[in-house]
C-alpha cells in the first residue's frame, strides 16, 4: 500500500510538471501570435483573456503526449535514485506496477472526459465569441437575447444554437418607413451555407395588409441575405469548441439531412477517444520504464530519450494516419482506434517478452 502510494505520487506529480511546462509554453507562443491582431477595439488584456481561455483546449488535445512524458519522467526519477531497482527487489512486478498506475490513471480518463464534455468546450466557445465581437466590432450578441441583426427596418434575431451550429428560435421583424409592423416571419430552425441565403424550416408568416391580417405556415422557405456561416459571430465556431456529444448530435444532423459528416464525425472520434489514447501512452510507458535500470547502468539515458520520443511520435503518427484516413474517405472510428490499438498492442508484446524465461 506504501509502495502503491510512493509510485502514483510520483506519475501524478510527472504529469502535472508536463502539464505546467506545456501549458506556460503553448500559453506564452499563443499570446505572441495574438499580439499582432492588437488594435483599437482589441486590446492586450483581450488576447490575454482569449489566451487563458483557448489553453485548456490546446494542452487537453495534447494529453497523450503529457501522460507520456510525464510518466517516463516519474519512473526516470525513480530509476535515478534507484528506488524503482529497490521496489523491483521488493517483489513488485510489472503487473503490479500496471495495476499501482491504474487507479491514477482512471481518475486521469474521468477528469479528461468530463473536461472535454462540460469545462474545454464552454471555454473556447467563448473565447472565439468574444474575440470575433471584440476584434470586428459587432457587439450584437446580447447575454440571453441570442443574436440580434439590424438593416434598415428589418431586424433579426437568432435565440440559440443547437449544437454549435443549427440556429433554432429564429424571428424576423420588418417595419415600414412609418415605423409600423408590417411583418413577423417566425421559423423553428435553418440550415446556414456558406452563402447569405439560408433555408427556414417550419415558417410561419403573418403580414399586415390593409384587407386584413394574413397567417400562413411553410415547410420551408428561402430568405436572405442573412449572415454566412463565416460571418455570423457563434454559428462560426470551429469544431474543436464544440463537445464530443454537440459534434455526434451534429454529425447526426448533416447525414440526415443528406450532407457530407465525415469532418464531423472525424473530429467526434478524435474527442471521444482522446482520453483512452491518454491511457494506453501510460501503459506504454509504464512497461518501457520498467526497463530503465538505474542511472548508473549502460544506456539509461538513452532509454529514457526512446521512451519520450516514443510518446511524442505516437502523437505524431496519429495525426498522420487521421489526416490520411480522411483523404483515403475510410471509416472514422477505425482510423482512430488503430494507432491506440497499435500502441496497446505493442506495450502488451514487451511485456509478455520480459516474462518469458531466458
């Protein structure tokens, strides 16, 4: 139970000093990069806020690498002092010690889904929200009101978006040069191109006319010009502020709606199985830091110079192979889950040869 606890100890402590190094690192390149959008409306302190903001993002899609790295320092560490040689010599197994890096590592894959679901995504989403408002101009979006538009007598309001991209509760209100009502135009949902008409979907429209007041309900109906879905401040989000589920429930929405989901439902995968690639970079490491030795052996820092390129280089190979897997249009979860498998596969072959009886 000790020995349980000096050795979680440590993986804990190793990820937090990775993660600390790389957050202050992305942190501080990222704030560089906004400091050349500064102007009028958008100050430093701006950037700084939008810095904060986007960072859990940036170091959440590099969990692999810090699970990595992190546990190939905390065995290093312990292998320097010979500690790791001493907890050998207890009778401690490799199994043992995949079973002692288990508990740390659950908590790490909880707190990683959880992050990724309810805390990352809110952040970044504001974070884009507030600059593209700050750095434009357009402060049209208003706490609780959704997104108000003005031309000429014609005003439009979007009152939320499901999914980070569908608006729904959408109303249009057009006055004349007398400033008299002349017609409400109501619509559940629309779907946004990239070019300003948009397609409303359960219309119903009522104009005032001078026999009378005329209602009338569309299935859908073509309107415009309205925002692109560039232009309009939230609907333009990128995928990467949106949670795993947002992007099921959208990828969902583009294949019934006959459009193509597959960057979708690409960067779903990516999001649902980031925390399991986080997990298996630990097994990995774990069973290469069971070799390291002591510092005093032949070859240390070689093996742990292999063990933190071989983190970073998955990192590396799984990018690769998702941006190849999407060019070659195969299966999103299979091109995800084969580089995890691989690693998987590859700790579980060097640690059944280091049972095998020489």
């Amino acid at each position: 139970m000790i020995i349980a606890r000096f050795v979680a100890g440590h993986l804990v402590r190793g990820w937090l000093i990775v993660f600390t190094v790389l957050a202050a690192l992305f942190s501080l390149l990222a704030l560089v990069s906004e400091l050349d959008n500064l102007g009028d409306r958008y100050h430093f302190t701006h950037a700084l806020q939008y810095v904060l903001l986007t960072t859990p993002q940036r170091v959440l899609e590099l969990a692999p690498v810090i699970t990595a790295l992190g546990t190939v320092l905390a065995l290093a560490n312990l292998s320097r002092s010979s500690e790791l040689v001493v907890i050998r010599g207890a009778g401690v197994s490799l199994r043992q010690l995949l079973a002692i890096a288990a508990l740390p590592t659950l908590l790490v894959v909880a707190g990683l889904y959880a992050a990724g679901e309810w805390l990352v995504a809110p952040m970044l989403q504001k974070a884009e929200s507030e600059r593209v408002v700050r750095r434009t101009g357009n402060l049209d979006l208003l706490a609780g009101q959704g997104l108000w538009s003005r031309s000429g007598g014609r005003f439009f309001n979007v009152r939320h978006l499901r999914d980070g991209h569908i608006p729904e509760g959408i109303a249009l209100y057009e006055f004349g040069p007398d400033h008299r009502l002349r017609r409400v135009i109501g619509a559940t949902s629309a779907e946004v191109p990239q070019t300003r008409a948009w397609t409303l979907r359960e219309v119903r429209f009522k104009e005032w006319q001078p026999q009378g007041i005329e209602m009338r309900t569309l299935e859908r109906l073509e309107l415009g010009p309205f925002w692109s879905a560039d232009e309009l401040p939230a609907l333009g989000r990128s995928l990467a502020a949106m949670s795993p589920s947002a992007l099921l429930a959208y990828a969902d929405h583009l294949r019934a709606t006959g459009q193509d989901d597959a960057q979708v439902r690409m960067a779903f995968w990516q999001k649902a199985t980031l925390p399991l690639s986080a997990a298996v970079m630990v097994l990995f490491a774990v069973v290469i830091g069971w070799h390291f030795g002591s510092a005093r052996s032949a070859g240390f820092g070689w093996r742990v110079l292999g063990g933190a390129v071989a983190g970073v280089g998955f990192y590396l190979f799984t990018q690769i192979l998702h941006t190849g897997g999407q060019l070659l249009g195969l299966r999103q979860g299979i091109v995800v889950l084969v580089p995890i498998c691989i690693a998987a596969a590859i700790a579980l072959a060097i640690a059944a040869a280091s049972h095998r009886p020489r």
